[in-house]
C-alpha cells in the first residue's frame, strides 16, 4: 500500500529533503479525498462531477488514483451508481474528521460570517497537502532558506506561498524577526489544524491494513520517564515481534510538550505518570506507583538506624524537575512534616546522569523503582526505610479526547496494558 503523505516534521531529520515523488503524493492525497467523499456523498460519478464543477473524466480518474494508491477499491460500481464498500466506509470516516478540521480552521481564520468566496479559497489552500506541509515545516525550523532546501524550493518561492496563505486568511501567520520567524496567534493555530489534518491522513493505510488482516503504520509515542526502563520496552519488543508492519517512534520531552504534540495529533498517547484532569484529554489509569529513596550500595546512610525523612533535609539529593509529579509529591511529604523542601544539587530527568552521579556520590535521589529496572536486584542501589505516601500518583495512558486510534496505535496500546497487568 502506497503511503499517502511522507513523514510528519516530528519524525524527520532536520537535514533531510522531501522527494518530487513525496511532495507529489501529499498534494495530491487530500484532493482526492475531496472529490471521493463528494462521490460518496452523491452516489454517483456523474452527480459528483456536476456537485463539483469538474468533468466526470476528471472525477473518475481522481477515484481511480485514490484507490490505486490505497490498494484497493474503495466502491461497488453498480448500474444505479457507486456505493461504498468496507473499506470506502472506513476512509469516509478519516475524511470526514479531516474536513471537520478544515471547517474549523476556516472559521477560526474567517469567521462563521466570512465571505463564500473567501472561505473556498482558503479551504482549497487547506486540501493541498504541500501547502500544509510547508506551513508546518515553517513553525517548526523557522527559517525560510532551511524550508525551501527541505522543499527542494527557492527562498522566494517560500516566501510566495507563505504571503499567498496570509493573503487567504487576511493577516499575518508569523513574524518576521531577525533570530527567524515567530508564529503569530492565528498563525499557531492554523499550525495545530494543519498538524490534525496531517494525522488523520496518516492513520488511512493502517486503518485499511488492519481490514486486510494485517497491522502496519507509524506510531508515536510521548514516553515519560517511568516507562521507559521496563514497561514500553517490554511492551514494544512483543509489537516487533508480532506486527513488524508498525513502525514505532518514542519523544521524550516534558509533559507540557508532549501533551501539545497530542492535542495537534503529532503523538498519539502519552505513557506515563497521569496528570489532573483536562477536557481536551483523556487518561485511563493502569496501576499506583510509589516514589522510594534510592541511594548506592555502601551508602553512610544504609548504617543509620532508625531514619526519618526530616534526617535527609539536609543531604545532597538529585531530583527531577519542579513539576514532575515525583517531585511535587516528595515536596508536599517535607511540608506535611513541617520542612522546607530540600533544594536538589542537581535537578536533572536524565536517568543515566542520574545513575551515574548515585554511583559516585553520596547523592541520594526519589524515584520509582519502575525506573531502575533490575538495578535493584543486581545491588547497585538500595533503597532506604522511608515511607513516601504522598508521593503516590496514577500511571497510565493519556490519549486526545475525541481522537480516533489507528489499529497500530490500539495495538500497542493493548501490549502496554498487558505488560502493566502481568509484568511482562
């Protein structure tokens, strides 16, 4: 099955260059979904045409390219006309969530009372998935002349098209600024609706795969850091094994960033510590976890009897970031007791920094044991009699709400919970 857009800017090196064939593929793909969802609107090849304002040859080659590029038929020709079969239904579904997003930015941009012609207009501009492409490649390099070499285009060309998409919306999308370009708030949220509509189009071949019997497709997964010892390794071994068709990439970042690459569709869920409730996410918890403090074996401290937490205060720790949910739980523990928190010697939410230092300090850390693997048992570390309550916090999956998985993504998904409910 033929792909039908290259790889999202989240996924691809910032040296690389799209193809002719690529950019050709992506311009083309959401055109075609266009006129085929017209046609499966009208039943027909002729009406759709006439809905259209295109010659029926024009509508029928379009069907035609669109299904050579899936891989197979999206309709059943009859006498009476075209009616969608299983797998016509299934992309129906994909484009209709596109033009949602479509619709969405055309007001946000225009206004629900914006000029007819105004909003074709741009409307055409958000079906050419090149357009898109370059909108998105320009929030995120910022620079005009590193766009136009990953386009295989000239810096003035750029600069045409991005002027081409102010025009449409009327103002302006980024600022010209010396260090590069800086979106502007409408900009960034033409930005997000281009992302979304970008992920639905990624998610078509392994929808259509999944109904031949076979899971394939990318993946993307936020993975903070208590997963990514144990669980998803574990988790992401089994998917290799039995789905070699997905391809599987994990981003490691802050929850703040992951959390905006889910809402624009660039991650498709988030493993890890749950955070509060949010309208636009969804989370479904998978086990409590509980931080412990960890320090190396031979450590002073393993001697003294009878610890409590106020005896650590004053001890060299390394923590993670302020608003890592370990972090605020060791800190609420210090202020239940009547104590500052400690100030870290270093804060970092880099493991191999963190074992390195544990190892050759008397540097004391809070984590959970989830992180340290089989460290534990191979008695690198210990950990000391210190009860951290406070310090338990949900740990699961957090997904968009309203998004619609791809089979892949549902696939690993499913082997993460399994590996959380057997531990293995």
């Amino acid at each position: 099955m033929t792909l039908l857009q290259p790889n999202l800017p989240a996924s691809r090196g910032e040296q690389s260059r799209f193809s002719d064939d690529e950019l050709q593929l992506i311009e083309e793909s959401l055109q075609y979904l266009r006129t085929f969802a017209v046609v499966a609107e009208q039943g027909s090849i002729a009406r759709a045409a006439d809905s259209l304002y295109r010659a029926t040859s024009a509508v029928n080659r379009s069907i035609q390219e669109l299904e050579q590029r899936v891989g197979c038929s999206l309709f059943d020709r009859h006498a009476r006309g075209m009616l969608l079969n299983r797998m016509g239904e299934s992309v129906l579904i994909r484009t209709r969530r596109i033009q949602e997003e479509v619709d969405q930015a055309l007001d946000e941009m225009l206004g629900a009372s914006g000029k007819h012609s105004e909003r074709q207009h741009l409307n055409t501009l958000l079906l050419n998935g090149r357009k898109l492409m370059l909108l998105v490649w320009l929030a995120r390099v910022r620079q005009i002349s590193s766009v136009a070499r990953h386009f295989g285009m000239s810096q003035s060309g750029v600069s045409m098209f991005l002027s081409r998409f102010e025009e449409a919306v009327g103002q302006p999308l980024f600022q010209r600024m010396a260090q590069g370009l800086i979106t502007t708030d409408r900009g960034a949220r033409l930005v997000f609706r281009a992302k979304r509509i970008l992920a639905e189009l990624r998610h078509i071949p392994s929808d259509l795969s999944a109904m031949h019997g076979m899971l394939t497709g990318e993946v993307t997964i936020g993975a903070l850091p208590l997963g990514r010892t144990h669980i998803l390794p574990t988790a992401l071994a089994k998917i290799v094994s039995l789905h070699p068709g997905i391809r599987i990439k994990t981003v490691e970042s802050p929850y703040e960033s992951l959390a905006a690459g889910l809402r624009s569709g660039e991650i498709d869920f988030i493993f890890g510590a749950l955070r509060p409730a949010d309208k636009e996410l969804a989370a479904e918890p998978l086990f409590i976890d509980e931080v412990s403090v960890v320090v190396r074996q031979g450590h002073p401290l393993l001697q003294r009897a009878a610890l409590t937490l106020a005896d650590l205060r004053d001890m060299p720790w390394i923590l993670s970031r302020q608003d890592s949910p370990s972090r605020q739980g060791l800190e609420i523990s210090f202020r239940d007791i009547g104590l500052r928190p400690p100030q870290p010697s270093i804060e970092t939410g880099d493991l191999a920094i963190l074992r390195s230092m544990l190892l050759q300090s008397d540097c004391i850390t809070a984590i959970s044991l989830q992180q340290l693997g089989g460290e534990l048992s191979n008695s690198a570390f210990a950990t000391l009699p210190i009860g951290l309550e406070k310090t338990r916090r949900q740990i699961g999956i957090t997904t968009r709400a309203g998004g619609l998985q791809s089979p892949a993504v549902s696939a690993v998904v499913e082997a993460i919970r399994q590996v959380c409910l057997t531990g293995r």
